[in-house]
C-alpha cells in the first residue's frame, strides 16, 4: 500500500533552482532583444529619412521649388508633420529618434539622431539636397 504524503509542497532549494533558471534565462534573452529594438528603430530612422527626402525632390519638380512650408511638404507626405515640426531645424521625437528638418527654396537638411545613443539606436542619418542620404 502507497502512503500518501498529506502536505505536497516545493522545497526551498527547486524554487531557487526554478528562479535561478528564469534569472539565467532573462540574462540571455534581454540584451538581444533591447539590440532587436535598437535595429528596428535604426532601420525605421533610415527609411523615414528616405520617404521625407523623396518627397522633398518629387516637391521641387512639381512645386518648381523646394518646399518652404510644412503645409507644402506634406502636400507630398502625409506624415511631414510628424517628422518635420517646422523647417527651421526644431526635433520631433519618434520611435527613439529625434528628426529634424531644415528646408528653405534651394534645397533641404534633414537629420536623424537616437534619443538616447547606445540604447534607442547607434546611426545618425542625414540626407541632403538631392537625396543623397548618409550614416554618420
């Protein structure tokens, strides 16, 4: 006959060894995915960059000029005021980056920059009049 034991319960050493397992499991499993993040938020930044910058060229040829105002940039991209809160260079914070658009009649300056470098991204983008975009 099996005897039956009336208080089951886990001892102190399996729920060390159960939390010891999580611990060693978070350790692993955190860093990659702040670097997953960090990947995504560059790779949005660097996209973002190219969408503005093209629809400030398709701008100049259909405007005869480059856009001047939010209102005439976003005429071309519906997401202007978002990233450019005005063309005089102030930031607007998205998805850990700051961006920042500085545009005037002849051309255009637009930047990319991490919040927090190191954590929310490790590239600046800037891209320049004629859609040259570069890494910095």
């Amino acid at each position: 006959m099996l005897k039956v034991r009336e208080n089951q319960a886990f001892t102190l050493v399996e729920v060390m060894i159960v939390v010891g397992v999580i611990a060693l499991l978070a350790a692993v499993a955190i860093p990659n995915l702040i670097s997953m993040k960090r990947t995504a938020n560059e790779a949005a930044a660097k996209a973002n960059i190219r969408s503005i910058a093209s629809a400030a060229e398709t701008a100049s040829v259909s405007l005869g000029h480059y856009p001047t105002t939010v209102a005439e940039l976003q005429g071309f991209i519906s997401s202007a005021t978002d990233y450019c809160a005005d063309l005089s260079g102030g930031q607007s914070a998205i998805q850990g980056y700051n961006y920042s658009c500085v545009m005037d009649i002849t051309g255009y300056t637009l930047a990319a920059s991490p919040v927090t470098p190191g954590t929310t991204g490790n590239i600046t983008y800037t891209a320049t009049t004629g859609g040259i975009l570069t890494p910095l």
